[in-house]
C-alpha cells in the first residue's frame, strides 16, 4: 500500500467513525487551521480547549473558519 493511499484509508476510517480529536493547544494558529480542515473534509469533530474568546480572538487575527468547531 502507497503512503498515499494509506493515509486516504485512515481518513475514510475516522469519516466512518465520526471521530472526535481534541486539541489542547488552541492558542496556536496552527492548530485552528487544522481543526478547521478536519471539519472541512469531514474527517472528524475537533474539540479545541481554550477560553472561546481567546480561540476566537486568535481564530479571526489569522482569519481561520471556526464554523463547525
């Protein structure tokens, strides 16, 4: 099996599945963004711990989608 086609199985798994990821770090821009394209893709819910205005003061600084988080 191909890395890529490895990494398309695991994320039909977590599709599947209805995962949900949690995100300690949600100061970090970096982490939003990821949390917002696993919410665009479908892949999984993510759950990010941080007070909601600091997530969401750091969210809109970087202009990161926090539909769906």
């Amino acid at each position: 099996m191909s890395d890529s086609s490895f990494v398309e199985h695991l994320r039909e798994r977590a599709r599947r599945k209805k995962a949900r990821v949690a995100f300690p770090d949600a100061m970090d821009v970096r982490t939003l963004q990821a949390a917002s394209e696993l919410v665009r893709s479908g892949i999984a819910q993510p759950v990010v711990v941080g007070t909601r205005a600091d997530v969401l003061r750091v969210a809109a600084e970087h202009s990161v989608d926090m539909q769906g988080i």
